[in-house]
C-alpha cells in the first residue's frame, strides 16, 4: 500500500517538476542561449511526458487489479 502511494507521489512531483522546468526556462531564462533553452525545454517535456507514461502504467495496474477483485478472480 505505502509502495502505490510513493508510486503516486514521485510520479506526480516530477510531472509538477517538468512542468515548472519548461516554465521557468521559457519565461525567466531569456538571457541563455537558444539552442539552451531549446535543450531544456526538451528535457523538461521529456520529464512530463515520462511523468504521463508512469501514471498510465501506475492507472493500468490499479484498474487492472480492481476488475480482477470484482469479477470474483483472486488479485
């Protein structure tokens, strides 16, 4: 239980993460470099879309479990 729980909470902070790196390397990194600035944004979109891909798998395994439980199959 506390493991789905961290699960959660690591993929969520680094969803927040990304999306507060692709903001702050747009908006306030105006002095940097564009090829910078267009590495960071990359990594930042990788770190959201990783975050995304980590929620899919995390929902697929909890649903996954819930409708083995209700249709009578031992989880």
């Amino acid at each position: 239980m506390w493991q789905r729980r961290l699960d959660w909470a690591a993929t969520v902070f680094v969803g927040v993460f990304g999306v507060m790196w692709v903001g702050v390397v747009t908006f306030a990194a105006f002095d940097a470099a564009m090829w910078s600035r267009i590495g960071q944004g990359v990594f930042g979109t990788f770190l959201v879309g990783w975050s995304l891909h980590k929620a899919g798998l995390l929902l697929r395994r909890t649903l996954s479990k819930v409708t083995a439980r209700h249709r009578g199959i031992g989880a």
